[in-house]
C-alpha cells in the first residue's frame, strides 16, 4: 500500500495512441473469456445473482436473534462461529469492510456470538477482541443497535437507549418526524424497533460480558442551542413519557405498528428484502404474542434459509447470511454486459433473462405512494420478492437490459418510463426509493446512528436515470435537461462525482459520465474534460483504478486504494463515453484487466465497492468483478473495430 499513499499523479499523463504494450489480441481473448464464464453462471430460470457480502454483524445477529426466540441449534451456532471466526482481524477485531480498520460495534456482537458458541473468554483470539473493545471505549461507546441488542439479554439497561416510540405510526405524514421522513430502509426497521423498545423484554445469554465494559465517562450531551441538542433534550422527553406510557394510546399504537409490519411482509417472508427489518419484526411480532407457528412468523423464518449460505472450508462448514440479494440488479447488468460483448437481440440468454425480468415487473403501490399518490405504477425491485419497494436505480438498469434482448416489452418499459418520471424529485435528481425525503433534521435523532437514514438524490441514481431515458429518445424533454443540469450542479470541484451506492468518487464518474454523453453533452463539456482528468490522475501506476472505502469519511482517500476490477471497468466506461477510449489512460486500464484476470475468465476482487450506507455499511457484490470488465471491454474493443472512437487530443 506504500505506492498509494504517494502524492497524487498529475493530470499530465497522455491521452494519446496506446503503447501497444499488449499483443492486439490478448484483450479480445479476455473478452471472450470473460463472456464465456457469465453466461455459464446464469441459472436455468433466466437471471444471474452473485453473493451479497457485507460483515459478520449478519452472522452474529442471527445468532442473537434465534437464541432470543428460543430456536438456536448448535449445528447453526458451530457452523456461524467457524465463519465469525475466520473473519477476525489480527488485532482481534472485526472489520465492516474487506482490509478496512477494526470496528467496535461489529467487534462488540461477533464477540458475544461467539461467547454463544462457547469461546472462552480467555482464549487467545477473544481476549485480544475483548482488549480491542475496551481500548475502543467498550460496549457504552458503541452503536445504539449493538446496546440495542445487549439491551435483549438484560446486558444493557432499556432506561439508557434512545427513545423510539411507537406513536411515531400513528403522526400523518405531513408532520415532522413521522416514518415517512425516514428512508425505507429505516422506516421498516424504526417501526418494529419501537415495539421492542416499547416491551423491554430481558431474555437469557447465558454468560455475562464484564469483560467488555470500561469505566470511562459517559460523553457530555450535545450542547442546548444546537440541533442535535434540541434533539438529545426531545429524547428525555420521550423518554420519560416511555416509562409511564399506558392506556388506550400505547395500545393502539402498538397495534397499528404490528398491522404495518404485518402488511409490509413479502413473499419470501422478509421485510423488504434486508436483514435489519426482517429480524426487528420477527421479534417484535413474537412479543406481541405471534407465536412460532403463526405464518407470519414461520415465513419469516424459513425466509432466512433462503438468505443462507454454506460451504465446506478446511476447518469445516461455515454458515454466513446475505443481508440482501441482488438478483435483478444483476440481471440487469449482466444483460447490459453480453450485449455490450457482442451478443445479438434474440440470443437465447438474453431472451431467458428478458422474459423472467418481465415477470420481476411490479405492479402493485408501495410506500413511494404516500410523497407521490398519483404517479402510476411500475417498475422494478433489487430482490427476488419485494414488491413493496420498487427502486428507480433497478428501474433504470432493467429498461435498458430490456431494450437489448428482443423480447417485447414496450407496455413494461412505458409503465417503467412513467413511473421514474413521476419520482423526479423538485431538484431535478432522483433518489433511489423515494421522492424528496430530504429531511435531514431525522438522522440527528439519538436513535438513528446506524447509517444514512433518509434517502435523498444522488448522482449515481441520477445518471443511471438519464442514461436510461435518453435511450428512450427523451434528451430533449423538460425533465431530462433539469437532471442534466442537477448532475453538472453536483459535480465535485475537482471534477469527480460522489457515489452514494458503489465506492467511491470512481463510481459517481463511471456513471455520470456515460449518462452526460447520453444526454448529448459533447465530448470537450469543460465537466467531462474536468471529468476525464480527475479519472486520469489518479490511475494507479499498475494501471487500474481503486477507490478505498475510507473516502467515505476521510478526503486523503477519495480516488485511491488498490487496482479493483469493477473501478477498472467504472473509469474505462468513462473514459470511452468521453471519446478517449483509445488513449493512453485506457489502453493501460485495458492492460491491467488482461494482465489480472483469472484463467477460469473472472477477476479476483476481495475488496468491497459497493456501498449500503456511506461511512458505515459496505457491500462486495459478487457479479461487479465480472459484469463490469465485460461492459468496459466489449464497449471499448467494439469501438475500436468499428473505428466510431478516435483518440481525443489535448
């Protein structure tokens, strides 16, 4: 990592004719490789899905949540504890994100598991986790949701966590700080929080954890005259009116709150197709009296096996949870990708893998209906079963897969096309579930420090939208110029563009760029040029391109981190959508892939570049390492065929 915490490059390099440091042919070679290995994963049904990887908090929770509902198994328990154990860090924490530092509260929960597993506290691995802790401030220094967790098993006491209650259901949607404010990630896991909180129940460990406690001082509230003062001073109203909440209101709130959980339930048995929901409102449901057996309840379990993934390592099988799955998504690019490789309309995958995103279509209103009552519906979900919340991101990527596989589509794609239209935020951006939940005054709540928890506009959503649009032959049209002009406000001063769900600022390039040239921005735009010198600078000396997920919260690390595929790819679909595919730069990109690439046509990439929440949730989607490389080559290699590309000069 020495190279990567040299100065910067300068934006000097040449955008001139490649060195011809590879043979012409090794990157079509790679190419037909890499397409020969996607269609091979594509199941019988006609989509493609890769694991959704995030941190051992998926694995720990589980854990925690089946010994608080009485269900845990040693074979589960063994089987999770082989895995949490194989991720620990060597000094003795655990990290949220591939090669990222030590986190407390993921420390904190994979400790606890595995003390469930039986791990000695003295044994040599819990005691350097125990030591990480309490050198980290100890459990009083950690998320709300970890002592949320402790709070279950009489580990951390309830009159010490945030209020969270469940009268939030019942304020209409007009009035601040009902859930409708809140990002539906949030919202779904607010509601059945509250009835948790609200119940206080207190289930046996079966060990205490002393060990993970300090005696340091619990941190001054925040000061009266800001907002997170104001907010902290809210939270001990509520707090008092917790401890004598009773009577006809509480009920009733209750029960609106369980009928809401109730109603949101998917097909599979989840709540919106994510872990944190999910196991929120099977506790919550078991406390108000559903028992185990109740379909609600039995779905949602046997949901999670679904979630489950398994395999024999060395050591034994290992057990690990996806908090989410992709299917979709990765339909979606993976079509994008064979097309871009060369395969026709009308070949056979991409024909399975039109007709089963056809029938992914939603058609049914979710939660996006309350800020948007009169937009039609349609659209498509990230998950197998999440009708619930259509997302314009999936809407997007699913319009244009559609367009390339020669299946009919048009009633879809219209009902699609109106729909994202319709969730145009006022700004002139789009954000990926809701429409204008912008207000930022809810993420200073006590209780809401486990991620981002509205959902505004961002500009890789945005660009995804344009680029989707503008196919559609809408450039011209009154909303696609006002989210033309939203991307070039939201450009970074030093010509990146932030990403809000894949890492970092070489993700918000890779997709603002292609989209701008879509809209009909030439390609010497002083944003693209500004664009194309950003990417340029900081490739790294192997040629590729990375972006550590530390950016998030630290600027020395925006646009630098070790040569990923997905970044390669991200900034070479960039630098060929601006006209400098054949220069310099992305011959070298092109260089890396080919030098890089596994035999079987893959890429190794352990690191994570996609993003949940910004500084605190990462995901590695298991397909980016390949889809992506597809796309950049096939884009690039077919440009060069067909000579449409020549070099820019500058």
């Amino acid at each position: 990592m020495t190279e990567l915490l040299s100065p910067e490059p300068t934006a000097s390099v040449s955008l001139g004719p490649p060195s011809g440091a590879h043979p012409p042919g090794a990157a079509r070679e790679a190419l037909r490789r890499a397409r020969e290995h996607l269609l091979g994963l594509q199941d019988e049904a006609g989509w493609w899905k890769g694991e959704l990887a995030t941190n051992v908090t998926m694995d720990a929770e589980d854990l925690l949540l089946r010994q608080f509902l009485g269900i845990r198994t040693a074979e589960r328990t063994s089987e999770s504890a082989r895995w949490i154990r194989s991720q620990q860090r060597p000094d003795g924490s655990w990290a949220t994100f591939h090669g990222g530092p030590g986190d407390l509260s993921t420390t904190i929960e994979a400790y606890v598991a595995l003390r469930l597993a039986d791990d000695s506290p003295d044994a040599p691995h819990m005691a350097a986790a125990a030591r990480f802790v309490r050198g980290q401030g100890g459990i009083a220094a950690s998320r709300v949701f970890t002592r949320f967790w402790l709070a279950l098993f009489g580990h951390w006491p309830w009159s010490q966590l945030p209020a969270v209650p469940p009268e939030l259901v019942l304020l209409p949607s007009w009035m601040p700080f009902n859930i409708y404010d809140f990002a539906c990630w949030a919202r779904q896991t607010i509601v059945p929080l509250s009835i948790v909180r609200a119940l206080r129940p207190v289930r046996d460990l079966g060990f205490a954890v002393d060990e993970l406690h300090t005696s340091a001082v619990a941190a001054r509230p925040p000061r009266l005259t800001s907002r997170p003062g104001l907010l902290h001073r809210l939270d001990r109203i509520a707090n008092a009116y917790e401890r004598i909440a009773r009577g006809p209101v509480r009920r009733h709130a209750l029960r609106r709150a369980a009928e809401w959980v109730v109603a949101r339930q998917e097909a599979d048995g989840s709540w919106g197709g994510i872990q944190p929901p999910w196991v929120y409102s099977l506790m919550a449901l078991h406390l108000l009296g559903y028992p185990l057996d109740h379909p609600v309840l039995r779905a949602g379990l046997t949901g999670l096996d679904r979630f489950t993934v398994r395999e024999q390592t060395p050591q034994g099988p290992v057990r690990r949870l996806e908090a989410c799955q992709s299917p979709v998504w990765d339909t979606a690019l993976a079509v994008i990708a064979l097309s871009d490789a060369g395969l026709p309309a009308g070949h056979p995958a991409l024909v399975r893998a039109g007709e089963w995103l056809l029938d992914e279509e939603i058609r049914v209103r979710g939660d996006w209906a309350v800020r948007r009552p009169h937009t039609p519906v349609g659209g498509w979900a990230f998950e197998f079963d999440n009708d619930g919340y259509a997302d314009t991101d999936d809407t997007a990527e699913v319009i244009m897969a559609l367009r390339r596989t020669g299946v009919p589509a048009e009633p879809a794609v219209l009902r699609a096309t109106r729909w994202m239209l319709g969730m145009q935020c006022r700004d002139g951006g789009w954000a990926a579930f809701d429409a204008d939940n912008t207000r930022a005054v809810v993420g200073d709540l006590p209780f809401c420090d486990f991620g981002e928890v509205i959902d505004p506009p961002s500009a890789d959503v945005t660009a995804h939208i344009v680029e989707a649009l503008a196919a559609e032959s809408l450039a011209d049209t009154v909303p696609l110029r006002r989210a033309v002009h939203w991307l070039l406000r939201a450009q970074e001063p030093d010509g990146s563009w932030f990403g809000r769900w894949g890492a970092n600022h070489v993700y918000g390039t890779g997709a603002a760029v292609p989209a701008l040239v879509a809209a009909g921005l030439p390609s010497g735009h002083p944003a693209l040029r500004k664009a194309v010198d950003w990417l340029v600078a900081h490739q790294n000396p192997d040629g590729g391109w990375g972006e550590d997920l530390r950016s998030y919260r630290d600027p020395a690390w925006i646009g630098r981190g070790e040569s990923t595929a997905s970044q390669t790819a991200w900034a070479l679909l960039a630098l060929h959508a601006a006209g400098h595919g054949a220069g310099e730069p992305a011959s070298r990109g092109v260089g890396w892939l080919v030098d890089t690439q596994r035999p079987d046509g893959g890429w190794d990439e352990p690191q994570y570049t996609g993003t949940g929440f910004p500084g605190d949730f990462y995901i590695n989607y298991g397909l980016y390492r390949l889809v992506f490389p597809v796309s950049a080559l096939g884009r690039i290699l077919g440009a060069r065929d067909t000579g449409v590309e020549a070099t820019v000069t500058r």
